[in-house]
C-alpha cells in the first residue's frame, strides 16, 4: 500500500520527525513521501493532525 500527501498538508512537519524510515521530505508546497523509501508503516498517517496523508 502506498500513501501521499495531499493538499490538505499544513507544512507542521510532524509525519518527518515520526517516519522511522526518513521517507518524508519537506516540499515546495508541502511534505512529499519518497516512495522507493517508505515501508508503508503507517505511521505517518497516525499522527497527521490534518489527515493529509491518504492511500494511493
């Protein structure tokens, strides 16, 4: 399963701090998720105050 984040990203940063596996970068607009990275943990989706990040 692969996940991506929307427009809906407010820029807070907190899916970086929390991906154990660094696959979140900050964006010109908003954070991005580096597929060939993520494990598909979830865990970024977890803590997403805005849930911006959904399935692809």
């Amino acid at each position: 399963m692969a996940y991506k984040i929307i427009d809906d990203c407010v820029s807070c940063g907190t899916c970086a701090e929390e991906c154990p596996s660094d696959a979140i970068k900050e964006g010109n607009d908003k954070y991005a998720i580096d597929p060939e990275k993520c494990t598909d943990c979830g865990t970024c989706v977890d803590v997403c105050p805005t849930e911006a990040i959904v399935e692809e």
